[in-house]
C-alpha cells in the first residue's frame, strides 16, 4: 500500500466507522462507585460504554467521549487533503527523475503529511 494509499485508507476507515457508531457529540456520566457512563449528548442519553470506577476508569471515558464519532469527518478530510497533496508531489517527482529522492520533501505542507501519515497508520493499524 503507498502512503497515499494508506492516508485514503485511514479516512474512509475513520468515516465509515463513525458512520455506524452512536453520533456524537458524546459526554461522560459519573455512575457512582460502578463507574463512568458515555453516553450521547442527546436528551435520551443512550448508553454506550462503561468504565470502572478506578484511577483510570473517568479518564478513559473522557477520552473515549472525546473521541466521538463528531470528530471522523474533520479527521477524514485532512487525511484526504494530505494524500492530494502527497499524491500531487508524486506526480511532480515522476516529472523530474533524479531531482526529488522522496515526494514527502516537495509536499505543500511536509510535516502536515507526515503526521497524517502517523495518524494513518495507527487507523489501519487497528482495522486487522
């Protein structure tokens, strides 16, 4: 898989599980000496996960309430503007044979992709 394959793996991975998930934005929920609830921030307040009530139980539900599915789409989009950019420096490259030892170097925004290759990758990391 190229790293521009990779970006748009991680992006359609990112959309198409929050696309199933409970939609966001979701919020935490003390459940007395059981735990902490994340729940959606809806009226009805579905349940969806619990944690235990120990020194990381709160914050792995903040975490995971933080991470809703609200933030797939924003996520997904830089993904997908970071592989056009890769992909356009690629194009580039193949132009100019032996002038450009890695499209990374003449992306719009180098670091922007590098780290949305970091990110890519643990999202399809955790798809196997």
């Amino acid at each position: 898989m190229t790293p521009v394959d990779e970006l748009r793996a991680a992006a359609t991975r990112l959309r198409e599980t929050a696309a199933k998930a409970t939609p966001g934005p979701w919020k935490t929920k003390g459940f007395g000496e059981f735990g902490w609830l994340v729940v959606d921030a809806n009226p009805a307040g579905r349940f969806s996960v619990e944690t235990e009530d120990n020194e990381h139980g709160r914050a792995d539900a903040v975490w995971i309430a933080l991470a809703s599915p609200v933030l797939a789409e924003p996520l997904a989009d830089w993904l997908e503007q970071c592989a056009n950019d890769l992909a356009g420096a690629e194009r580039t490259a193949a132009k100019w044979p032996g002038d450009f030892s890695d499209p990374l170097d003449i992306c719009d925004e180098p670091d922007s992709v590098r780290r949305a290759l970091t990110l890519a990758r643990a999202v399809n990391r955790g798809a196997k």
